[in-house]
C-alpha cells in the first residue's frame, strides 16, 4: 500500500515538473526579440524590476534558439538596468559573463560594445581613470576619428568621465565629436543628451540659453521623447528661476511633474517636486512649500534612495529657516548630514563590494590559467618524453630553452602582480586621504556653519558675541585649508609647484611654523608623478611639524636632466631612525618612493633631520 502512495506521488511530481518545463519552452518559443526588447523600454525610467523580468526573458529566448549574439544583447540589457537602480556588482557580473560570450564565440564586431559597457560600470562606480580606460580601449578597436554610430555613444561617455572630474574642456571637446558623429549618421534624437551636457558645461547665460534651445528642438522634432522632455523642462525651470523669469519657471515645473506623474516616473519626480519647492520659496509661497517637499520626501522614501532623501531634508532646513523656525531648520539639517553620512557609508560598502567582485573576477581567470599552464605543461612533459626517443639532444635542449622562457615570463608577471598591489596601496590611501578630507569639509564644516548662524540667530547681542564668531570663523577656516591639504582639488589646473607654495602660504599664516620651499621646476610633470611628490613633501611636513620639535622646514624640489630631487630638511633634530621606521608614516613614504621607483636616504642629528629623495622624472 505504502509503495502504491509512493508511486503515485513521484508520478504526480514527474508530471508537475515536466509540465512547467513545457510550459517555459512555449513560453519563450510564443515570445521573440523585438517584443521583448519593446516591453523592457516601455519600463524604463518608470519600473526597474520590469525591465530586469523582460532581460532575463529575453535572455532565455536567446538560449533556447542558439544565439549568442542575442543573448550578449540580453545580458548588456540587464547591465544597463542593474546600472540604474544602483546594483554595480550585478552589472559588473553580467557585463563579465558578456564579454566571456564574446571572446569564446568569436563575435569580434562587439569586443568594442563590451569595454564600452565595462567603462558604463566603472563611471557609475566613481572609478573614472578605470572608466576612462575601457572607453580609449574599445575607441581603438572602433578606429581614431570613427564616425559609426556606436562612436557617437562612446565620445558621449568619455565627456561625461571628464565632466565628474572637472575637466571641462576634454568634457566639451568630445561632446562636439559626439555630436559631429550623430549628424553624420542622422541620429539627430542623439543630439539631444549632448546639447544638454554642454548647457550646463558653460557659464554664459547665451551659451546655457543656446544649447537649451537646441535641446528643445530635438524634443519638438521627437514628441516620443518624453523622459527627456522632463528632463529639459527641469533644466528650464532652474535656468529661468535663476534669471528671474519666475512665471516661466513655474509653468516649465508644473509642466514637468504633470507629465512625470503621468508617466510614473517615481525616480525623477521626488526631484522635480524638491526643486519646485525652492521655486514656491522664491515666490513667498511658503504654505504651499511644505505640501511639495513632504511629496518629494515620501517618494525618496518609498524607492529608498537616502541621497534623495539627505536633499529633501537639506530643502526642509532651508524651508524653515526662510520663515524663521530656527530650531526646526538645525533640526532636519542635521538629518540631512545624518542622511549623507549613512549615503557614504553605503557607498563604502557598495566599493568594497565592487572591487571584492573584481577580485574574485580575476581570481577565477588566474585559475583557469592555472588549469590551461597545468595542461600545457603535461602536453610538454608527453611532447618531450616521445621527441627524447627521437632526438634526445636536439629537442631536449629546446624544451629546457622553452622552460627557461616559461619560468621568465613568471617572474615578470610576479614582478606585475608586485606593483599592482604597490599601486593598490597608493590608491587606498590616497581614496581614504580624499573620504577623509570630505568628511572634514561635509561634516564638521556643515556643523561649524550652523553653528555660526545660531550664534547670529540668538547670541548677536551678547557681550562676547564678536569673539565667539571670530573663533567660529578662524576654526572653520583651519578646518577648511586642512581639508584642502589633504586633498589637493586644484593641483591639476595650478601644477605642482604652486600648489605646494599654497600650502605653504596656508601654513606660514598660523604663525606656528614656517616652510619655505624653493624649486626650479619649469615644465609639467606627469599626473601621476605630480599628485604623488604632493603628498610625499604634505606627508614630510606633517611629520616635521608633529614630531621635530623645531619651527622650520625647508622644501627643495630640484629638476635634473634625468631625475627630480627633494630634499626636506627640518631644524627639530633628534630623528631617531629605528624607532621611527616602525610608524606609519615613513612607512607610507617609503612605499610611495619604492612606488615612482626612486630611492632615499635621511642624514640626522641633534640640529637638523634631512630627508634626500631621488625619482625618475616624467615630463608631462
């Protein structure tokens, strides 16, 4: 009886199962590319998890009718989506198992398309050397000068790296490629995210006007471009507010959110409201403020994006300071800084998260190479017992040659492996040395300000209300040239050597300690070299400073023919070499010399502590 049950159960099971398989091959049988290609744009900017259901069917469809060239579009869909809602992993996931298809099926006309999107994941990342890297590589593949459509895409990308890192001009440049490459290829709908970039790319009022017009137009000419049109009217709206044109701004605002609640577009809309916010403050329409912002905070809420929300809060406390509730504006500006905070950290956790992928990414390709050395080795090893029965001497000697060549590259590729993590360890310190400097400036920088507009809210009459704003004014000041030491922002458009004599200048001020630097250094070195000599001379001041015990240092920075030499020399004495080789410090310097390849020494006694440091110039 017992058997009989079991019987029927395994059958019932076996039916079950086979029947859904059957109803999955139907399913995507009953489906084909360009539907599901339509149905995952029709969500865009409106479902994300939509857009991720439609890829993976698309996907399957792609596996169940053999084609490798749809399933790399499948899962180049996915990467774009994952993008968008922030799942960098996933997309890096994705993008890797892409371009894996491509390689191992030969489709060589997308090897281009690939490293364009590896470059998409590294820019949303924040990593745009890495980013910048991918796009100048897959551009070689398209040609210098291409003008194919994907080369208009790609000029567009390179531009928006420039862009997030303040290079304006490179940022411009490739924007009129972008542009020149849409007009050749009649892409005119193209155009439009061009002329919007450079809009905000220039500071002249005709110029920003121009490129909206400009926008417009493709907006005119594209009436199913209508996330765009937000878009532009958003531009629009701040553009006239900020001129003065308030009647335009709000009907451009109110034209937005209509057509933005219309379509759903959830994302964009808690901004639209937060901004439309700031322009019913510009009309003193305070009791409609509140009703807007509480909108725009639910929204950041429901689609959980805490940078959003940290915005929203930051327009709640100028809200309430506008109308003079003083305590509930300090209040939501502390939730904004509260907001900001937890938004870095997960930031934080998303870039570990993102190079530990990286890493497990390259783990798995060292071990396949492993496995393929592993293989090779034994078709030597059989190639060369069956050549030692024919020609023993000869092809012995040939292997043991082709062993010497094999053990070489091993090193070279060890030596690498070196100066990766060397470069890794420069990178860290030097990100850590940027979130840390940001943090002074976003953080306590914030908080000394709000600290001075309550002491000007309540305190103006006191007695001692001018010298408790001094100090406020002289601590945020510090604070601020502190933060700018440790991350030198304009050391690419002033060059090294007046970067240091501003530092220097920031220093003398205090009155504590004077650094006099001298250099004869003419011509511009290259990024690399520049940004680490910067914090080898702030890394030796800073020491000089903590532990010399003297009041002086003098900064040499001399260029040779074939070398740069710095010489830093404090009047403290006393360096004791054993004991310091233990801190950090000079451990961190000796790592950033043995980086650039150069070498050092330091001569010390009871007067004078001086550092000697030789590097390989590079011109840039």
């Amino acid at each position: 009886m017992m058997c009989k049950h079991l019987r029927i159960v395994i059958t019932f099971f076996l039916v079950f199962f086979l029947d859904i398989s059957a109803y999955n091959s139907l399913f995507c049988q009953s489906l084909n590319y360009n539907e599901l290609i339509e149905k995952a744009e029709h969500f865009n900017n409106v479902n994300a998890d939509s857009v991720n259901y439609y890829a993976h069917l698309f996907s399957l469809v792609a596996e169940s009718n053999a084609n490798p060239d749809q399933r790399v579009s499948a899962l180049f869909l996915l990467v774009k989506s994952y993008i968008k809602t922030g799942d960098l992993v996933k997309a890096l996931n994705f993008c890797s198992e892409a371009n894996k298809l491509i390689n191992n099926e030969g489709l060589d006309q997308r090897k281009a398309e690939g490293l364009i999107y590896f470059g998409n994941v590294y820019q949303s990342m924040g990593l745009i050397e890495e980013a910048l890297n991918y796009f100048f590589e897959s551009n070689k593949i398209l040609g210098l000068n291409s003008s194919s459509p994907m080369s208009g895409d790609l000029y567009y990308y390179i531009a928006c790296s420039y862009d997030e890192i303040g290079e304006i001009e490179n940022s411009k440049k490739f924007l009129r490629l972008s542009i020149k490459t849409a007009k050749v290829n009649n892409l005119e709908s193209d155009l439009f995210t061009s002329y919007l970039l450079l809009s905000n790319s220039f500071s002249s009022l005709d110029s920003i006007s121009n490129f909206l017009d400009l926008s417009k137009q493709i907006i005119d000419k594209f009436p199913t471009m209508i996330f765009e049109k937000v878009v532009l009217l958003n531009n629009q709206a701040i553009f006239n507010k900020a001129i003065g044109n308030l009647l335009l701004s709000k009907a451009q605002y109110l034209m937005a959110i209509d057509i933005a609640e219309d379509q759903n577009y959830q994302n964009y809309l808690s901004t639209l409201y937060n901004n439309y916010g700031y322009q019913l403050m510009a009309e003193n329409n305070y009791d409609s403020v509140r009703i807007v912002l509480g909108k725009a905070l639910k929204i950041a809420q429901n689609i959980n994006d805490i940078d959003l929300q940290a915005t929203v809060y930051d327009s709640y406390s100028d809200y309430f300071s506008a109308i003079g509730n003083y305590k509930t504006g300090f209040a939501y500006q502390d939730s904004s800084i509260e907001k900001r905070n937890e938004y870095r950290n997960q930031q934080r956790i998303q870039e570990t998260l993102f190079l530990s992928a990286v890493f497990e990414t390259e783990q798995k390709d060292n071990e396949l190479l492993a496995k393929e050395s592993q293989i090779s080795r034994l078709w030597v090893f059989i190639l060369s017992t069956l050549a030692f029965l024919v020609a023993a001497i000869g092809l012995g000697f040939y292997f043991r040659q082709k062993f010497l060549l094999s053990k070489s590259n091993m090193e070279i590729m060890k030596k690498g492996k070196a100066l990766e993590l060397a470069d890794a360890l420069i990178h860290g310190q030097d990100a850590e040395r940027k979130r840390l400097a940001m943090d002074l400036h976003d953080g306590l920088g914030a908080r000394l300000g709000a600290l001075r507009f309550l002491v000007d809210g309540f305190f103006s009459d006191h007695i001692k209300y001018h010298e408790v704003n001094n100090s406020i004014v002289t601590i945020s000041q510090n604070v601020r040239e502190i933060s700018h030491r440790m991350l030198p922002a304009h050391l690419e458009e002033q060059g090294l050597v007046l970067t240091i004599q501003n530092m220097a200048s920031s220093i003398n001020k205090s009155g504590k300690f004077e650094v006099v630097f001298e250099s004869n250094l003419v011509h511009r070195l290259s990024e690399k070299l520049e940004l680490n000599i910067y914090y080898l001379i702030y890394e030796l001041i800073n020491n000089a400073i903590k532990h010399s015990g003297g009041n002086t240092v003098f900064v040499q920075l001399i260029e040779l023919d074939d070398c740069i030499n710095l010489s830093v020399e404090d009047n403290g004495g006393g360096f004791n070499s054993q004991k310091r080789s233990e801190g950090l410090g000079l451990k961190n310097i000796k790592t950033r010399i043995e980086y650039l390849g150069g070498k050092f020494e330091i001569n010390a006694d009871d007067i004078v502590t001086l550092f000697l440091i030789e590097i390989p110039a590079t011109k840039s």
